[in-house]
C-alpha cells in the first residue's frame, strides 16, 4: 500500500509515518506535503493507494484540492476539529480522524478501508446519510437582511447560491436576491444533498431550479436556471460533472 500524507505540522506528519510503519511494514509513504498547492502538484504527477489529509493547512483547507485536481484515491481525513465531518464524506473521505488519535485509531480505519475494497459494503452516499443523520445540521431555513428588514428563507425557497466576488447571494424562487453571511464553502455541507449541488466555484443549485440542460466539450454540462442569473453563464465544472451526474440519478 502506498501512502500520501497531506499534513503542515512535522511531528504530527512524522508520528503518522511512524504509526503506519508500525501497523504495517510494507506501507510506503511515498511523500508528505503540507500545503494545498504542493498536495495538487504532487496529485498531478503522482498516484497513491490512499491519502492521510488534514483538513487546515497552512495556505487554505484541503477541501480545495479536489477543487483543483481530480483525485480518485480513498481519503482519510485528519483534523482537531469535528465541524467537518460531512464535507470530509463528500470528498472521498471513507474516515475521520479526530486528533489527537492513536495508533488503534489509524489500524481501524485501515481496516475500515480494507472491507470496504473488499466488500464494497459501505458507500459514499451511505456514509454521508449516516453522518447527517448523526450531525443532524442540514440548513432548513436562512435568515437575510434587507435593509433594516430582518426575514427567514427556507431551503425549499432556495433556487441557488451564487458567490460573486467577496459576496454570497441567495436567490429565491421569485426572484428575490439577499447577501448571507457565509461563504460558498462553509455553507455546502450545511445543506440537504438531496436537494443541492455545487456544480462549481460560484454556485450551489437546488434540483428544482435547473430548467435546461446542454452537453459540452470536455464532460461539462451547461445549465439554465430558474430564474436565470444576469450575464452569467452557468456550467458544470469538468471535475464535478460526473458527480452531478450521479447526484440527478439518486
């Protein structure tokens, strides 16, 4: 089994190298990098069995990566903090490391990843229902801000999000734009998968939204939306189009 450990603290990266080695003789770390940009370079020119990624890093999250590069690797996940867990899920993450965790920890996630290659008994989708289920933090309703106006939207009001240069909108059904305090990434793993999917940078749409939809080159899928942006044209990104594929085929 090779290894790609994505960590920015050097004795955190070297206890899990050491752990690893421990469990597992024949493991081969073939790097350690501690930063997204590196993480992608490295994904780019090379292949590994399975990635240790901690989520902060020291030039953004990790989450980024698969923004960047497509990686088909199984993901463990490793982070101090728990807000994460269902974003971890929906990016190749088959585990969940809490630190500060030991070697039991790491020989059971191990394992964890050995039945699922052998059985296939646990997938993705299944994960991520399981860990909402626990979380229970799906979004139901947004509170906006028009003027001095104070309101609630709920989810099912939602046609999109758009992120627009510092801003993150929220576009309703009837056409009513609201500015909301959060930004594009920490507000997906709030939101119900069933119902929402990034397509890309900037938007987050719900499946009741999409009016058309038009193959491009590449895999791409360009999409018209109701109510339509201004002079924008919306597009599936080359690295999300076959889980947007996927997501319209639940």
């Amino acid at each position: 089994m090779t290894v790609l450990i994505i960590e920015d603290e050097e004795l955190a990266a070297a206890t899990l190298q050491n752990m690893l080695v421990h469990i597992n003789p024949d493991i081969q770390v073939h790097a350690v990098v501690g930063t997204v940009e590196a993480a992608v370079l490295w994904l780019q020119q090379h292949k590994a069995d399975i990635l240790f990624m901690d989520i902060h890093l020291g030039d953004g999250e990790s989450f980024q990566i698969f923004q960047q590069v497509e990686v088909n690797s199984p993901v463990i996940f490793t982070t101090a903090y728990d807000q994460y867990t269902l974003k971890a899920f929906k990016n190749q993450g088959i585990d969940y490391l809490l630190k500060p965790f030991d070697e039991e920890d790491v020989r059971l996630a191990l394992n964890k990843l050995s039945n699922i290659q052998n059985t296939g008994a646990v997938s993705t989708p299944q994960l991520v229902q399981k860990v909402e289920q626990v979380l229970g933090k799906t979004r139901n309703r947004f509170m906006v801000k028009l003027g001095k106006l104070i309101k609630t939207v709920s989810a099912d009001q939602v046609a999109y999000f758009m992120a627009d240069d510092k801003y993150l909108f929220l576009v309703t059904n009837d056409q009513q734009n609201y500015i909301i305090e959060e930004t594009i990434g920490s507000l997906e793993p709030k939101l119900n998968p069933e119902s929402f999917f990034r397509i890309n940078r900037k938007f987050i749409i719900h499946i009741n939204a999409i009016k058309e939809m038009y193959r491009l080159s590449r895999n791409r899928v360009r999409i018209n939306l109701s109510p339509k942006p201004e002079n924008i044209e919306v597009v599936v990104s080359e690295e999300r189009a076959e889980a947007f594929k996927q997501w319209l085929d639940q």
